[in-house]
C-alpha cells in the first residue's frame, strides 16, 4: 500500500511540473495552481518560488472578466470579513452586472453576456453563502 501511495505521489509531482513547464513555455498566464497535495509525503528536491515574479501584477490585469467601463472596482479580503460587508460587496456588484443596468448603459453584445453569466454566478454563490451563513 506504501509503494501504491509513493506511485500515486511521484505521478502527481511529474503531471503538476509538465503543466507548470508546458504553460511557460507557452507563455500562457498562470494565477494559481493548487498542487499541495502532492507535496504531503515526500521532500521537494525541486526549486520553489515563494514571492510572485517580477512584472506580474502588471499582467494581472488583462485577465479580467470585466470590462472597465462597468464600474466594478476590486474588492480586498479585508472587505469581507463579516456577513454585513460579504451583503453590501453582493449588492454592489449585482449592479455592476444586473443584465437592466448593463443594457441601459449601452454594452455590446459580448458584454451583456458576461454580465449575465456573472450575475448568475453571483446569485448562485449569495444563495450558497445564504445558506451557510445560518
């Protein structure tokens, strides 16, 4: 059974460092990749980085899901502390991305459909949120 999780650790670690190597090599951007669970039961023999490269928060912000003109201003972790402030970040975004408020101010066709997706989303994970809080 040691030897069968030894095999299981050792292939996690070579799939997680071939899709790390193909994305640079590929120069495609990468956020966040969450492979801590393949580190658990061995020593890391491999370099790890624990500070972001240089120019990457310049580069953050072609990624984002919404456009400028929306309104929508990034929110820290500290603004969602309690339940009161996680309640007023909802309704402010929900207004950023509510389909009546983006089609009164004039978006495009690309443009109404992420808002609306995102208003789905968001509704999805304030029910889910709604649902835990009690």
């Amino acid at each position: 059974m040691e030897a069968l999780r030894d095999t299981r650790r050792d292939w996690w670690l070579k799939a997680s460092l071939k899709l790390m190597g193909s994305t640079i090599r590929r120069h495609w951007p990468l956020h966040q990749l969450d492979i801590k669970n393949a580190f658990l039961n061995g020593d890391l023999e491999e370099e790890v980085f624990m500070s972001l490269p240089p120019g990457f928060e310049q580069r953050l912000g072609s990624d984002r899901v919404l456009w400028p003109e929306c309104g929508w201003k990034p929110v820290s972790l500290t603004d969602l502390i309690t339940s009161i402030s996680v309640k007023k970040v909802y309704h402010r975004a929900t207004l950023c991305v509510h389909p009546d408020k983006v089609q009164q101010k004039g978006a495009n066709v690309q443009q109404k459909y992420t808002a609306e997706k995102v208003f789905d989303l968001l509704k999805e994970a304030w029910s889910k949120f709604n649902s835990e809080e009690l």
